[in-house]
C-alpha cells in the first residue's frame, strides 16, 4: 500500500474539500452523558449531517465501534440497527465510572488512470493493494484516518479513562466531561499518535443548527502542550472536531507531513476526530 500513496497532498484537494458551513460532519450522540443507579441504559447514534445532530444526510458505519468501560474492559452494543440515515445502538453500564465510546475509521480515497482512463477507488487501507490493478499508473492517494467518539458517565468520573489511546488525532478532556455547565471554562487536550499536538486548529459548534440558520462556530488553538480552553456560551450539545495536518501552502508549520516538523506523519494521510459532548444549564 505504501507504495501506491504519493508524499504529494494533491489528493486532499480532489478528493477531501475543507469543512465550510454546509459540510457533512460525523458525530456520536448519546440520549444522556449522566446517568445514576444500577445497571442503566443509554442509546447512541450515529449519524452523518448537514445539520448537527438531526439526522438529514446518511448512518454513521459502526465499523470498528468500541465501547471501553471504567475499568478498561471492551463492551458490546445491543440492539443495533442501521437505517438510511442514523445507526443506533443501547448500552447498559455495569459499573460506576467513565465510558469512551469511539468509531476509529482507516479509509483510502485513490484516483488512477488505467488504459487511458481515470478510476477511483474508495475502501479499506488493508484492501487498496489488490484493488488497484498493477498496471494503474498516476496513482494519487490520500489515507484518512478519523476517531469519532462521546463520552458517558455513571454516578462518578473515573479519571483514568481520560488517557489517548495513542493513535491517530485525539482531543482528551482534561475534566469529567459529563459536568460541563453553561458560561463555564473546560480545558482539553490534542494529541497525535499519543503526543501533545501545538498549533491544531479546533472548531466548536453548537447543536440546534437548524434552527439558528448559522453555525456559531467558534475556534480554538492548542499551546505549546497541545492544550485549550472552551467556555460554554449555552447549555446545548457541542460538537468539537479538528484535522490534521492543517492545509496550508507547503513550508509552513513544518512543511509537507512526513518530512519533519514536531509531529512529522505519513505521507499523503489525514487525521481528523469529532468528539460530542453535553453541556447543561447549571
């Protein structure tokens, strides 16, 4: 696979364009982020939107779907389905504490031209080697590598749970994120490949956007320590999404991924995350 994946980025701009105010975003939602008493259960969607939160476009895939609980251990769903436009599934919690509920994805978007004609190819990492005919030639490709998870706690946060994983752009919050409050500071923090990413660029939007006609995006820059604050403006569901690297003109932060810089990655991939969280009114 390697060989086929070009250092150029060309790639990102036939086949990724940036996020703008119509975009389709990814998101993880769950009916509750706080939960008490014994054995209770939450559902969770899975959507890809215009809108944040209302299911107008296609099902969020629950390929790779994990579900890890406070002490570390991996559960299953129930009652999954998927329909044209939102996947769902029930979790009952069987222990007090934090759960990370996360989509990884590993996606290859390939052009090529073969006898004459340009092809494309769409489909697994593991998969592109064999699929694209040996005699394929301008081969361009781009790895997108993407997380999209939320976060659901019982009676009490375990702070344990909040640790990268050390894979791919992760955004951690630094406190229990099922105590957010309106008109309050929350500090996280990016990581990528377990690192403390500087410099990433953070969007923060709102829920309900359908029914404001705009976004009320707000950004967000990581320090030194890969660190940044967000103070909530209302209680709402928030959506809170970056990619990597950032698209600018070659030679700047770094120049091209893959060769140099603080967090040099491979060539002609992307990352990008998408975490949701609750805030509430007091």
């Amino acid at each position: 696979m390697k060989r086929l994946i070009l250092p150029s980025l060309l790639a990102l701009s036939l086949l990724a364009p940036p996020l703008t105010a119509q975009a389709h975003r990814s998101w993880l939602l769950s009916s509750q982020s706080f939960l008490t008493g014994k054995n209770p259960t939450v559902s969770i969607d899975g959507s890809v939107s215009d809108n944040l939160f209302q299911t107008d476009a296609f099902a969020l895939k629950l390929d790779g779907l994990t579900i890890t609980a406070p002490d570390g251990s991996q559960l299953q769903p129930q009652d999954v389905t998927t329909s044209k436009q939102r996947s769902s599934f029930d979790l009952t919690l069987p222990q007090p504490g934090t759960y990370r509920i996360a989509v990884p994805g590993d996606t290859v978007m390939a052009s090529y031209r073969l006898n004459g004609e340009m092809q494309r190819f769409r489909g697994a990492a593991v998969d592109m080697a064999s699929q694209i005919p040996a005699g394929a030639t301008d081969v361009r490709a781009l790895h997108v590598l993407s997380r999209f998870e939320t976060w659901v706690t019982l009676d009490a946060p375990t702070p344990d749970a909040l640790k990268p994983v050390g894979q791919g752009l992760e955004i951690i919050p630094l406190s229990d994120p099922s105590a957010y409050a309106a008109g309050e500071a929350a500090s996280f923090r990016a990581y990528m490949d377990g690192k403390p990413l500087e410099g990433l660029m953070v969007q923060i939007i709102p829920g309900g956007v359908r029914y404001r006609g705009d976004l009320k995006e707000t950004d967000a820059t990581t320090d030194a320590n890969g660190a940044f604050t967000v103070t909530w403006p209302i209680a709402q569901m928030y959506w809170i999404g970056a990619s990597y690297p950032p698209r600018e003109p070659e030679g700047e932060h770094g120049g091209k991924p893959g060769e140099g810089g603080a967090h040099p990655v491979e060539p002609g991939a992307r990352y990008s995350y998408a975490g949701t969280f609750e805030v509430m009114p007091f």
